[in-house]
C-alpha cells in the first residue's frame, strides 16, 4: 500500500529530493503515484509536518 500525503502538506520540497523513485509530485499540495511508490517510507521520515503516511 503506497504512502499517501495528507491536507497538511505545505508543499515545502523536501519529500520530493529524499523520494529514491521519483514518485512525488508537485502541486498545491505534493502526490504520491500508487503505481510507482515502494513503500520505503523515506518521504514520510523527512516531512517536517508529518503529512506523509500510509492509508488508514
């Protein structure tokens, strides 16, 4: 199950650098693509606001 990135997300970068995939998008608030995250979790260990986790 891939990452997703909550309504917290301030669009700040710094997911992106640390995704070792490429699978975060930019936008108003950043997109995790399902078909390409590995489920490393790194994303989720860098995001200053902790908005980046796995679905409920």
């Amino acid at each position: 199950m891939a990452y997703v990135i909550g309504d917290n997300c301030v669009a700040c970068g710094t997911c992106i650098d640390e995704c070792p995939v490429g699978a975060i998008s930019e936008g108003e608030i950043y997109h995790i693509n399902p078909d390409e995250c590995t489920e490393c979790g790194t994303c989720a260990s860098v995001c200053p606001n902790e908005a980046i986790s796995l679905p409920e």
